[in-house]
C-alpha cells in the first residue's frame, strides 16, 4: 500500500482562502518564500494553480503539522544560467582558432558549384 502525504494547509491572503505549503525558500537576500498550491473552482469544474509568494502573505492554520515541510536555501547567481545551444552565449562561443577551424572544415564538405 503507497502511503499519501498531504502537505499542510495555510492561508494565502492573495486568495482569501486555504493552500497547500509544499516547501520553504531561503533566498540569498535572508527572505522566506512559500512555494504553495491551490484548486480553483469553476462551473466546468476545477483548476490547480501553484505560485511561490513572499512568506509573509502566507499564516498558518491552528491543527496543522508544519514540521515536514521541507525548507531549501536558493544560492545566489553571478550570472544567468548558460545555454549550450545558443550562439550568442558569450560562455559558449568558439575561440578564434576553434571558429577558424569549423570553417575550413564547411569549406571541405562544400558541394561542387553547378557549371550551366
């Protein structure tokens, strides 16, 4: 048999109503966020919406077991994260031997011209 956990509710003033507190955030500026969850209803039936919100637009709910929430510390960045695959990212751009290189190779693997 699985067993299910359901995480805490608390209250998110955002919504005037109860949401699910999925984790904890310590970010690098020594603020806490709530990465929370909850369902909306609608006459077609019910949506989940998820956010992560500043701590103090959550309140605890008196009855609920806090402590298995887990709590994650976001270490800061000194740069946005690199994309491989984009060209114009400075951090992966070819040296000039290396584009030099790729060059002559594309030149090699050239097809013939057609002579009309």
């Amino acid at each position: 048999m699985v067993e299910v956990r359901v995480p805490p509710a608390v209250t998110y003033r955002a919504i005037g109503g109860p949401a699910f507190l999925l984790g904890w955030e310590r970010h690098p500026d020594r603020s806490w966020w709530a990465r929370i969850l909850w369902i909306e209803m609608n006459p077609d039936g019910y949506t989940g919406r998820h956010a992560r919100v500043p701590g103090t637009d959550v309140a605890p709910i008196p009855g609920q077991d806090y402590s298995g929430v887990p709590c994650h510390r976001i270490a800061a960045r000194t740069r946005p994260p690199s994309d491989p695959t984009d060209p114009r990212d400075p951090h992966h751009r070819p040296s000039p031997k290396e584009r030099y290189r790729l060059a002559a190779e594309q030149a090699l693997r050239r097809r013939p011209e057609p002579d009309f």
